[in-house]
C-alpha cells in the first residue's frame, strides 16, 4: 500500500471545485486526509485568489494509474489543458508525493519541485504530513516548512471553507 499526497487547487467557482474536487478523491480513494483550505494569490500571472489544500490517502495503485486518475478527475470537472500552464483553473490536481519514490521521466516529477517552491503546497503538506520525509532532502515536511524563505513573498491565509 502506497501512501500519497497530491495538491488540489482552484480559483474558478473555487467552493465548488474544491468539494467535487474531494468528493471525487474520495469516490476514488476511499478515505482521504485533508489539510486545511487555503487562500492565496495567483502565481505566476494575474488573476483571481486560489483555494488550496493538500489530500493524503492509501492506495494499492501504481504510480502511473494514479497519475492518470487525476488527470481524469481534472478533465471530468471542466479542467482545460490548452490553457497556458499558468492561468485560471478549475481544478488543479498535482501529485506530489508517492511514497517515497523518485521520477524524473519527463511525463512525470516526484516528487514534484513545487513541494518546496510555493508556500501552498509545503504549508498544507506540512500540516498533514510534517513528520514525514522529504525523499530528496532527507528533511521532513515541518521543518522544510519552518525554514521557507518565501512565506513572506507568498502569503496564504486559512480559507473560509468547510469541508466534512
């Protein structure tokens, strides 16, 4: 059983996406952990705050057909990939963590280089995940967190957003 954390984001109907967002991961996985939602501003382009959080769960998948899942979460809740990668979503699914694995193939990154370059996916990882270990680094999650240099540049505030 692999263990697995992937990023969730959204700033198009943002309450909505982020709910089907979890309901789907839930169908899919069973039971999911979740971080706290999060607000931030967009990076990388101008355009409407972002809702993020980070999903944990256990599954017997294999890296790639987990990939593909999220992919096909993504595409059933109206995600466009001819957008330009950094521009509005719907939903934003990105795997960051397979257990401890290592790719770097090209189709895919883990674990993913975002994990400690934007603040709204280490704060939530951390949050949820903060004793586990960076499979890079060797550091755990709090501590990366603890150490971010950009918390400043990169503001993010607990969202006002329940989900059961």
């Amino acid at each position: 059983m692999a263990r697995v954390y992937v990023s969730m984001g959204s700033n198009i109907d943002r309450d909505y996406y982020i709910h089907a967002g979890v309901t789907a991961l839930r169908e899919h996985y069973g039971r999911v952990s979740l971080s706290r939602v999060y607000e931030s501003e967009a990076v990388g382009f101008t355009g409407d705050h972002f809702y993020n959080l980070v999903a944990g769960f256990d599954t017997e998948q294999s890296v790639r057909v987990v990939a593909a899942s999220l992919r096909d979460i993504e595409q059933q809740h109206a995600r466009d990939r001819r957008a330009p990668r950094f521009s509005p979503r719907t939903l934003d699914l990105d795997l960051l963590l397979y257990d401890d694995a290592v790719v770097n193939d090209g189709a895919l990154q883990l674990p993913r280089d975002e994990i400690t370059r934007y603040a709204f996916v280490l704060g939530p990882l951390a949050e949820i995940a903060g004793t586990e270990r960076h499979p890079l680094s060797g550091r755990s999650y709090a501590e990366l967190w603890r150490d971010f240099a950009d918390k400043d540049a990169q503001p993010m505030w607990p969202a006002a957003v329940e989900i059961a």
